[in-house]
C-alpha cells in the first residue's frame, strides 16, 4: 500500500516547468488540468482471424454479422446519451409536467441515479390517470390524494419531452387563431409589436381561450415571458398568474422579467415564483441559478432580500446542497468554475455577494468581510462539493476573480489579522475534498498570482513554507520554486566554517553584520555583509511536521531541500543556531542526513545552550524521561496506547542519541584546560576526520556488497 508521500510523488511532486497555470484573461477549462492528461491511453485493436480455407461467403456472412454488431452497438450507445440527455434536462428543471411537483422528483430521481419501477399503487394510480389524459390538474401538492402523489412519483421518472420554443412559435404561426391579440403576442420575439398598440383588456378577455396545449405551451410559461417582453404592469400581470398560477413555476418568465421589465415588476415575478415553486414543491432555490448572466447584480440582490423579507436563512439557501442542482449547493456551483456566464465583472461581483450571504447571513456591505478569503476558505473546506463538475475546474473561478477585480489583484489583500489569502490556506489544517492535485493546483495558483507571497510571514510571524509542514499541506517544493535564492541557500557566515582552532571553542556566531558568503547560482562565491536572517532550511526545522507527513515524508522533505540547496547545512540561523541543533531540538528525526551534508556540524556548539549536537540530544532525552517517569507515577490512568507512544518517543530519542555519539566518539573526551584547548582541538579533529572517512568507506563497501549500488558484485579470490 503506497504511503502519503508516495502519493504526492505520484502526483508530479517535484517541480517542472511545464507543469504550470496560466493566469490570464481568457477562462480555462477542466481538460487543461486533468491529470488524466499525463495518462497515455492504449488502445487495443481487435484482429479477426481467417482461415485460408474458407469461402468467400463464409467471409462475407462473417462481415455482415460483425456490421450488424456494430449498428447495434450505436443504437445502444446513442439510446444511453438520449437517456442521459433526458436525465440532465430532467435536473435542470427543463422538463415541465401538468403537476408541478414533477420537477422536484425529477431531480432526486437523477442524484440516486437509478430507475426504479413505481409501485403497484403508483401504477394503479397511473392507469387511472391515463384513462382521463385530457384533464389538466392544478390541484396544488397538499390536495393532491395519496394515490396521485405516487403516480406523480412514477411519471417523474419517465416525462415526456418538453416542447422547445422553436416548436412553440411554429405550431403558434400556423394555428388558426394566430391573427388574434394574444396569439400576436406569444410571437412577439419574431414579430415585434408597438407597447402603446396593445389593448390589454382585449389581451385579459382572451387570456382563458389561449390554446396552451396545441401549441405545446402546457404551463403558458412561454405566454407569459412573451408578455413580459412588452412590459405589462402589476395588475396586468396578477391577472394574468391568477389565470395561469403555474406559469412562474419555471425559471423562463424570471429571466424575461430580468432583461425586460422595471424593478417592481421583478420584485412581482420573483414573489410569484418563489410562492408558487414552494407550494408545488420544488425544492432547489432560484438562488441556485445566480451565476445565469440574465440576472444582473441588481436582481441577485432582490432575492436575497425578497428571502430576508420572508425571514429565511439565506446563508442555509446558499449553503444547503438541497437548495442546489445534482446535490450541489448555489455556491459551490459558482465556485466550481463550470458556470461562469457573461460579463466576468458581474459575475465575480454577484459571487462576492453569495459569500457575503453565506458567511454574514445578510447582504449587508461590511469592511470587516474579506470575501477571497471566505472563497478559499470553502474552496478548502471538505463539505465543498463544487468538484463534482471537474476536480481541478475551480481554477476557472479563481481565474474570473483576476479578470473581474478592478486592479487584477485580488489574491494580494490581507485581511484584518494581516494574513495574505496564501496564508489563510495554509492556516487550515489540510483536509479538503480537492485531492492532492488540486490542493497542489491551488498553491500554486496562489504563488503564480502573487510570487512575493512564498517570502512574506503571517500574523505569527510564520513562513509560509513552515505553516505547509506544520498543517499537511503536499506543496513544499512549489513553495521552494518561488522563494528567491537569498531565502532558499543565498546566506552563510564563512566565519562559522569549522577550522582546527574553532573547534571546541566557546565563542558563538554573532547574529548581525557578520561577513557571508554568498552563493551564486553558478558556484561562484561573494562575500558580502548581511544582517542574518533564517533561512528556508530553518525555517521548516524549526517546528513540528504534520502526521500526514509521517517520519518518511520528513525525511524526504530534508533531502529534497538538501540536495537542491546542498551549502545550507552549515547555515546560522538568526541566533546562530545551525540545522542539526534545530532539528534535534523540534525531533526531526534527520540528523543524519544534515551530518552527511555537512559532517564538521557534529562538532559546533549549539550558541544558546553551549551544548554540543549530541550533549543537546541527551539533555532533551532526559527531559522527555523525566515527563514520562512522573506521568506513570501519577496517572495512573493511562491507557496501554499512551504508554507504548511514550516508550517508542524515548526509544527515537535515544536512537538519535547513540547515533550522535557513534558518529563523533572523540567528542566524549572533552578538551581540558583553556591552554590545552588548541592542541587538543588540532588533534581531535585530525583523529575525527580519519574516522569519518573510514565509516564513510566502510558504508560504502557494504553498501556495493548488498548491491545497493545496482552492479553486479564481483567475488574476491583466495588470498
């Protein structure tokens, strides 16, 4: 079973510049950061076998019977996406019925994703409905019989095809009555009328006599949104909806009433059809469709106050995977990044309005919101379920709030606590339901939109490098490609290099305006003065790694910033204290990846404690005992698990210790007097050099005996 960090290698770990994210104007798609798109797909052909012997007839019957395979495979593969279509337009209350509450089981029938037969009462109850299928009801769901509830259940699961506007407006020309007044109007997107000419009492007269059945306009929905087009006003329009009350049931007349008509008759329609989609039981919100680039910024705000008015919760509208389509909420959808309609400015502006609702419960303008906060807040959280139209699409979203800001920089705006939104993800504790590639996608994003964010701490003080390690976030080598050469290797105290008179000595590096060596990409060395300062390396020791990590992960992340940045082991950090000193003290369990780096550090005191690396591993083990000795003299309540926690702890320390010692015994001897030091430095670390050499050889042998170095051994002859 591959361990964690398997799987972030897995998943192009380490840094490539073809792996990258575009941050432009132009909107982008789920494909360009599938990581299906590294997968090469084999295709497998079929070979047909044919024996020399047989005739062509057989041949030729062989042929006919695998064409007819195929046509039945189409057929079978064309009769699934017309299933599939009719399910989608299901959902997206496309289908209309003569019962409203058709559309709200429509949608459940499509997130169980299973048809299930009705049951013998729904089919008894569906027979009887069949004998009468020229009668309309408009009974609303509470007087509906038992009986009819289920058939309505049965028939949801199997509607019929909506009539599309198209069809509408043809069957419409070519009724009998098109010439008359209301038929004139239903047409009037091809066949424009003058407002002033319309005599709207002939139009309320002639209303019951609209053949809303032949022309396939069951719920006059496609009636009223052409009357809406001529801007009627609020008594024409209560008129109208007392004589069809299931015509704002759909979202069309909403949309119309939207691009046409005044604010109060907004209002109207948006009462109308909240009331209406309520009393027939639908249950998604119109909220659901915020991000159409039919409603303007405007209009979104009517309905979250429309749903104040009703003392409704509206961050539970916003919230609530009900409230939504396919069992996503509103504002997941939006943030999804499948749904962005029209102009991108108003998008974003509608979506800063859904999160305020989401998180203020009102629409109130308030300086204390930050709503790219809040947005990667949810992008994060693990009830975020925006990933079920494309795991990596929500790039799109975040793309759109670049476009749509007026400065282009919206991911550059600290909060009240003066935390960047890059600081604000790595806050959280690693748990998302975006996966490691787009938690990885998402960092980048951050760091790609504004770079200086990789060096800027938070409101603690922390890097960002170290808040990734402390909260499991999968992105350190991201991170590290951001960061500049000055963060990453660029600082070292060329003082601090050991040489024969330092060692042993007590002195300690100075922490300001002492002579550093620069490194330079090419290798070349500068030496310049420079105030110290922590560097990437101490910034990840210093502090605890998350168990997502695990030792192995730890381990990994050590040697991966060894390798690229291998002068930094001998680096001081601000106080002077050096990687092996930080790392013993935090228990990273690498020293002996920071002494192979830089073996003479075994042999530098630490500056704060004067303790050497291996005399401060057993001061901190013999802490870690004492703790434990009192804790198993007085609770006395501990369970079995804490108690083998605690022995394994003691048991690493004192690993790291026996590690320490055997990597430099000569250190146990100590240096004697003050005017014995120099000689006795000189000598020990002649003698510590030899031994070094001759562990470091002896590794290696072994090493090629194991065939760890992948060449075959080759046996020794008799002596």
């Amino acid at each position: 079973m591959k361990s964690f960090f398997d799987k972030i290698q897995d998943s192009t770990l380490t840094w490539s510049s073809d792996d990258d994210i575009s941050i432009s104007s132009s909107s982008l798609s789920s494909s360009d950061f599938d990581s299906s798109d590294d997968e090469d797909v084999e295709e497998e052909d079929q070979e047909l076998e044919h024996d020399d012997d047989d005739d062509e007839d057989d041949a030729d019957q062989q042929e006919i019977q695998i064409n007819d395979d195929q046509v039945e495979q189409q057929l079978m593969m064309e009769n699934d996406i017309d299933v599939n279509i009719m399910e989608m337009q299901q959902a997206l209350n496309i289908q209309q019925q003569r019962v409203a509450p058709l559309e709200a089981e429509a949608v459940q029938a499509v997130a169980d994703q299973q048809l299930q037969e009705a049951p013998p009462a729904a089919q008894e109850a569906q027979q009887e409905a069949n004998e009468n299928e020229n009668e309309v009801i408009f009974l609303p769901e509470h007087q509906l019989s038992h009986l009819q509830r289920q058939a309505i259940a049965g028939a949801a699961r199997h509607p019929p095809n909506r009539t599309s506007s198209t069809q509408i407006l043809q069957r419409i020309q070519a009724h009998p009555r098109s010439n008359e007044l209301i038929m004139r109007i239903a047409r009037c997107e091809i066949l424009p009328l003058i407002r002033a000419e319309i005599d709207w009492k002939l139009l309320l007269t002639q209303l019951p006599t609209y053949p809303a059945q032949e022309v396939g306009d069951d719920l006059a929905s496609f009636l009223v949104q052409s009357i809406l087009r001529m801007t009627p006003t609020i008594p024409i329009l209560e008129e109208i909806t007392k004589v069809y009350p299931r015509a704002c049931v759909d979202m069309d007349p909403f949309y119309a009433a939207c691009q046409f008509c005044n604010d109060e008759v907004v209002k109207f329609i948006i009462q109308k059809t909240i009331s209406s989609r309520k009393e027939f039981g639908i249950k998604w919100s119109m909220v659901a469709l915020l991000g159409d680039a039919r409603i303007s910024l405007k209009h979104a705000r009517f309905l979250f106050e429309y749903k104040l008015q009703m003392f409704e919760k509206v961050e539970d509208r916003i919230l609530d995977p009900q409230m939504g389509l396919f069992g996503v909420s509103p504002l997941d959808r939006m943030l999804s990044g499948q749904f962005i309609h029209g102009d991108t400015h108003t998008w974003v502006e509608k979506l800063k309005l859904a999160l305020l609702a989401a998180n203020t419960g009102n629409i109130i303008p308030n300086p204390k919101f930050y709503p790219f906060h809040a947005l990667l807040k949810r992008l994060i959280s693990i009830d975020f379920k925006g990933n079920h139209f494309g795991q990596v699409a929500f790039i799109n979203c975040l793309n759109a709030c670049i476009d749509g800001d007026e400065n282009g920089t919206p991911f550059h705006e600290v909060n009240e606590d003066w935390n960047l939104p890059l600081h604000t993800v790595l806050m959280t504790k690693c748990n998302t339901n975006l996966g490691v590639i787009g938690e990885r996608k998402l960092i980048k994003f951050l760091l790609k939109a504004n770079p200086d964010s990789a060096t800027m701490k938070n409101s603690k003080g922390l890097m960002p490098i170290r808040l990734a390690i402390e909260n499991g976030w999968p992105v350190y080598d991201i991170i590290c490609h951001f960061c500049p050469t000055s963060y990453t290797e660029g600082v070292i105290q060329t003082s601090l290099l050991p040489s024969v008179l330092d060692v042993g000595n007590s002195a300690t590096p100075s922490a300001a305006g002492t002579s550093m060596s620069f490194l330079s990409p090419g290798g070349s060395t500068n030496n310049v003065i420079e105030e110290e300062k922590d560097l990437l390396i101490h910034d990840i020791l210093n502090g605890p790694f998350s168990d997502r990590f695990g030792i192995s992960g730890a381990r990994e992340l050590v040697r991966f910033v060894l390798k690229k940045y291998p002068s930094v082991g001998m680096a001081p950090d601000a106080n002077g204290k050096l990687p092996i000193h930080i790392a013993i003290e935090n228990g990273w369990p690498v020293h002996d990846l920071i002494v192979g780096a830089a073996p003479h550090t075994l042999e530098v005191k630490d500056p704060v404690s004067g303790l050497y690396p291996f005399l401060l591993a057993a001061s901190i083990t013999s802490k870690t005992t004492t703790v434990d000795t009192k804790e198993e003299a007085t609770a006395t309540t501990n369970t079995e698990e804490e108690k083998d926690t605690s022995k394994s702890t003691l048991n690493a320390d004192l690993s790291t210790l026996y590690e320490l010692i055997r990597e430099a015994p000569l250190m146990l001897q100590g240096f004697g007097t003050e005017h014995q030091k120099k000689n006795k430095a000189r000598m020990i670390r002649r003698r510590s050099s030899l031994l070094h050499s001759k562990r470091k050889r002896k590794h290696h042998h072994h090493s090629r005996r194991r065939g760890s170095s992948g060449s075959p051994t080759k046996k020794k002859g008799k002596r």
